[in-house]
C-alpha cells in the first residue's frame, strides 16, 4: 500500500483536474468501494489512522465470499491465512445453549479475521484498482460547489488544504463527518457499552474452536471468538448505566469468570488490558445527496447481535460504488432517497427486538427490561449473518449438545 505524505498531498491538492470520487474513511466500507470505483475513476482515499493495532470486530460470514469475489479480491484474500468460523454457538433463551453451523451453507464457512490486517488488505487492493490511499490525513470542512464538493482536510501536522471532487462517500463511520459538514444530521437511537479484551490462547484451541460463542447474562451479553495468532477476543456488551463493576478490568474479568459456560473455555488466560468503547444506535438523516453518499456505520449502525458489521460494510461500500459508477458515466447528479437509511435502520431495530425478546430468563433486569418492552416477536425474514444466531436461538439442535 502507497501512503503519501502530506507534501505529496499538497502536490495532489495543487493538481486543476478535480477528483471524480473522494472517500472519506478508508475501513471496510471505503475501501470496498475504492476498489471497484478504482478501476475506471480517479480515486482518492482519506484515512486518518495508518492501519495499525487493534480493532473490535473480526467475523465475516460465508454471505461474504460472493462480495469478496464480485471486488474480484477473493483468491488473495483467502491466501491471508485468517481463521475458519464453521458456525456459532448460543446460551440464549436458555442455560442449554444452542448451535448453528455453516455445513450447508453453498458459500462454506466463514472467518474470523485479524480486523486491521483485513483493513490494510483492502487498501492495498484499492490502490492496486488504481485509487490512491492517503493516511493519517482528517476531515476539516466540506461544502457543495459549482462543480460538484470542495472538502479541506489536514494531513498529520500540515496545513488544511482543499480538494475539489465530483463525488463523495462517506465513510467515516457514525461520526458521519462528511455528511454532517454537509449539514446531515445524525438521528441518535442510544448506546451500547462494549468492554473488550483479548485473550492467550493455546495451540489446541487456537486451531480446534472455530465457533463464535455467545452468552447471555442478567446484565447484557458475551462473545467469545477465537483470532489468527494464537489470540482470542471476548466482548461484553450492556447499557452504559448499567453493571459499573466492568469498569474496571478486575470487576470485568470477575464477570467473565462467572459465565456458565464460556469460563471454562477462558480458564485462567493472560488477558491484554480491557478497552472500552460506546456502541451508538441510529441513522442518518438524510444519507446521502445529489454528490455524495454515506456507506456503512456512517449511514446507519445497529446492534452487534446482529452480527452484521463487516458484511454490511462490504455490501455497503459495494452498492454505493455502483451508483456513483453509474452516475459518473452517465454525467448526472445521484438521487437519494430522504429516508434511505431510516428505513434500513428500522428494519434492523425489528430484527433486534425480536432476537432480545427470545430471551425471557430475567423478566426483572433492566437490561432485558428495556428491551422486551417493545419487542415484537414478528416474521421479518433474519439477514445474512443474523441467521447465524436466530438459527442457534432456536435451539434446533440443542440436544446434540452439551458443551458451548
């Protein structure tokens, strides 16, 4: 991956000719768009981070697979030697947990990735399109202009410079900086608190557990997954207000030790320092405009128990470089619905609610009290990586089982 420096950025900025796509965030969304926009557009992506250390969220379902071989990614990616997920297991809606697997799925099994080197590939598979990537470089400004956007940013240290583009994406997840500076306003949904840390793992079960893991408690819920390196990820999700104790890392792991059923996986492991982080809920309003469109988080972010994070980033990113493809060659403005993304999120939030209604074990906890009073257990047909958990919530083979 090429990353320039701001004064190669200042030569880009000096340059008459506007860019036909800029991409403001260079994560999953940004760079699956890049890369198909790449190929017959002048491309440049603005990424403030440089694509180091570590970041929450690692599963990519097999749905993935025909996304990945559309970007036309697909042979070097599974050459990156990220883990086999063969399916999930659930102790949800019941001590006895239940269990999904990817047997029959047409497109195999899915992952479980190293996020930030799946990030750093994509990025260079971006500039390998034709796009150019530039890090460390942040959004200050944007406004509309005769001939389409002007956006200023500031590279590392440097001056704020100017960009002109015919188009733009937003992807800077759900800060939405893009679209807010275009005035779009983000409509808020609240929150979830995700302590996360990352675990030893040994060399048995670094190769044997290839299951996502999932546990319901009084308070919220875990994840468990295992990671390339040797590393596990564990994850509890609950309201901000509520269990203070996992503030801190003693009163954390104190938790995790009193899960029924992914403790004993974890046993006494060395764990990295817990890292927390607020998970918002909600849309944007509008998300998108006659020259620019937001794609991933930064159009609508729902609940992680949906486990739809990075495919929706890929489909995302994917959808949107086709429309602005077709606007490019056909020399037009793009046309966006006002409620595009309020009604995703809508039918995410039903989706949510019936996946928290399943679970009836603690009537009186205000975590799931919050959450079954406006459950609808309904028909809506489970999303790609939804069904990995619907299904295991079902418990449809749960007498098979003894063991999450």
């Amino acid at each position: 991956m090429r990353a320039i420096v701001p004064g190669a950025l200042t030569a880009l900025a000096a340059a008459r000719r506007p860019w036909d796509v800029v991409v403001v965030g260079g994560g999953v969304a940004g760079t699956a768009a890049a890369i198909m926009l790449g190929r017959d557009a002048r491309v440049l992506v603005l990424e403030a981070g440089n694509y180091s250390g570590w970041q929450i969220g690692e599963s990519l379902p097999p749905d993935a697979r025909p996304l990945l071989s559309d970007l036309g990614v697909l042979p070097r990616f599974l050459s990156c030697d990220h883990l086999p997920c063969h399916g999930s297991s659930s102790a949800w809606g019941s001590d006895r947990p239940g269990f999904n697997d990817f047997l029959y799925n047409p497109n195999g099994h899915g992952w479980h990735l190293d996020r930030v080197r799946f990030e750093r590939f994509l990025a260079r598979e971006a500039t390998q399109a034709g796009a150019t990537v530039v890090t460390g470089t942040r959004l200050v400004a944007a406004r509309s202009s005769a001939s389409g956007l002007e956006i200023d940013v500031r590279a590392q240290d440097g001056e704020p410079l100017t960009l002109e583009t015919v188009l733009a994406v937003d992807a800077t997840g759900v800060g939405a900086a893009l679209a807010r500076a275009l005035g779009a306003e983000r409509i808020g949904d609240g929150a979830l608190l995700c302590r996360s840390a990352l675990l030893a793992s040994d060399a048995i079960s670094h190769t044997a557990d290839s299951l996502t893991r999932i546990e319901a408690t009084p308070d919220g819920w875990w994840y468990l997954a295992q990671l390339p390196g040797a590393t596990r990820v564990a994850a509890f999700f609950t309201d901000p207000d509520l269990a203070p104790d996992i503030r801190t890392e003693p009163g954390w792991r104190a938790r995790l030790d009193r899960t029924k059923h992914l403790a004993r996986r974890v046993g006494d492991a060395a764990a990295s320092p817990v890292r927390s982080h607020a998970v918002p809920l909600g849309h944007l309003a509008p998300s998108g405009g006659a020259r620019w469109l937001a794609v991933g988080d930064a159009a609508f972010s729902c609940d992680p128990i949906l486990s739809q994070g990075l495919y929706a980033a890929l489909l995302s990113g994917t959808r949107a470089a086709k429309r602005i493809s077709a606007a490019l060659a056909e020399g037009r403005c793009l046309t966006v619905a006002p409620d595009e993304a309020a009604r995703d999120y809508a039918a995410a939030r039903t989706r949510t609610r019936a996946l928290y209604a399943v679970e009836q074990r603690w009537p009186e906890a205000p975590f799931w009290q919050r959450r079954q009073a406006s459950a609808t257990v309904d028909n809506a047909v489970p999303t790609v990586g939804e069904r990995v958990i619907r299904t295991s919530m079902n418990i449809k083979k749960s007498d098979e089982i003894t063991d999450i």
